[in-house]
C-alpha cells in the first residue's frame, strides 16, 4: 500500500519544512500596560505587597483548607 508517490516524498524532504523549526510569536503587551516587576525593592514591589497583605488580613480564611467536608448523605440512612 503507497499513501504518496515517491517524489513527492523526496520533494518534502529536500524543501527542508519538516525539518524548520520556528519561534513561536511573542505576545505583545497592550499599549500603556506596564511590566511587572518583582524585585521587592522599588516602589511598584512595595505597594504590591502592601495590598496583597491587606488583602490576606481582611479576606482569607486560615481555615479553607482545614475544615472537615460537609456529608452528604440520606437522612433516612
């Protein structure tokens, strides 16, 4: 059984797009849009990690991941 003639398989290989390899497009940031920094010491770091601990303080449950399941079972079980 022959799934393609002989020449074209040659044609493919000799053309060399088998074995090209390309990069991958890089994404372009919008317009404005600033890059992060995480050096921890400038001013963007600074506040960053002002929020994200105000953050922690008024909104994360220190017991999310300690409380037992709630059980779903038949009352009449």
């Amino acid at each position: 059984m022959e799934l393609s003639s002989a020449e074209a398989i040659a044609h493919i290989l000799a053309s060399g797009v088998l074995g090209e390899r390309t990069k991958p497009a890089r994404k372009q940031r919008p317009r404005g849009a600033r890059a992060c920094c995480h050096c921890g010491r400038c001013r963007q770091c600074l506040e960053t990690a002002r929020w994200n601990r105000i953050f922690l303080e008024k909104f994360a449950d220190p017991y999310y991941y300690t409380q037992s399941p709630v059980r779903r079972s038949s009352p009449l079980a």
